[in-house]
C-alpha cells in the first residue's frame, strides 16, 4: 500500500501547540490550511480511491465504511497495549477527511464559512480553522479525528453522513435538539 503524505503545518509553527498561537501564528495557519485545503482533499479521495458524486448522502455513507476500512490499516492506526491509536499518516488522513466534511457543509449553508476558532485555550478549535455561521462553530477537524479515535476503539465505523446532518441542523438552529427530543 502505499504511503500517506502527511500533513505538516507551516515550519514557525511545527513545535507550537494550537492553543499557544499567537493571533499571527492562526491566521498564518489558517491561509497555510486554505491554501493547501484542495489539494489535501484530492490526495485524500485518490488515496482512497473515491470520487464525489452530487448525492452528499449517498457519498458520506458510502465514505464512511471506506475511510473506516482504510483508517484500520498499520499506516493509519496501531495497537498500543489496548488502545487503538492514530499514526501520524492516521491524523493526516482524519484531518483529511475534516476538510472535505468542512467543505462539503460549506458548499451546502451560503452562511457557513471557514475561519479562525476563538475561545478558550481548553477549546481544541482555538485558534485553529473551523467552519462558523452567526449561530454556532464546529471544530470539524478535531471532530475528525477524535471521532476516528473513538470509532477505532469501539471497532464501529463513525457514521459521517449522521453527524454530517447532526451539525448541519445546529448550524441551522442551535437548541434544535432541545427542540426535537423535548429538553
């Protein structure tokens, strides 16, 4: 198989932690991350040997037992003791797929957009690109990758059409689950 380039940020910001950015280091990220976003998200779809169709749906679902495959491999994850843990290609790849989920809501919500996450420094999308309307923000990069991290450890694909949908209804409307499940 071969090997997954690995996604390296810029080289100022190689040794930082997100959370230590100064408001230059984001926004020098974030343009690094837009720049590089197209090309990251096509050597992730000819990697995994996948091509978008205008079915979201049918995409994501089909994405998501693929990616799940593909992200089981000794390139993507390795067994530590009885944790299933990323490799590097394995954080690569899951931000990878962060991008595309990114982009594909954005190309969905007219209001939805990319931008710089604020908050506090315990906020992993501080200071790290996210996807934002007026209403709410997603650190769909971190939700990438922990979601992968989790789905490795119970064995069980993370379905990315259903949280696909889940943060499209809360860009929509925030308390939309208060709503639907009577909180």
């Amino acid at each position: 198989m071969q090997e997954y380039k690995l996604f390296l940020p810029p080289t100022h910001l190689i040794k930082k932690e997100a959370k230590n950015y100064t408001k230059k280091d984001a926004q020098d990220f974030f343009q690094f991350i837009m720049e590089k976003k197209s090309e990251r998200i096509k050597f992730f779809l000819d990697f995994i040997n996948f091509k978008l169709s205008n079915n979201v749906s049918e995409d994501l679902k089909t994405l998501s037992k693929v990616f799940f495959e593909q992200l089981k491999s000794s390139i993507f994850s390795i067994k530590n003791n009885s944790l299933v843990e990323l490799t590097n290609a394995g954080y690569s790849f899951c931000f990878d797929l962060g991008l595309l989920v990114g982009d594909l809501i954005v190309k969905q919500m007219p209001d939805v957009k990319w931008t710089i996450g604020k908050g506090p420094k315990t906020y992993n999308g501080n200071n790290i690109p996210v996807i934002k309307n007026d209403k709410t923000e997603y650190d769909i990069l971190g939700i990438s990758i922990h979601g992968s991290e989790f789905a490795l450890n119970n064995n069980k694909p993370k379905n990315w059409y259903d949280q696909y949908i889940t943060m499209m209804k809360t860009l929509k409307d925030p308390l939309w689950f208060k709503k639907e499940y009577n909180l």
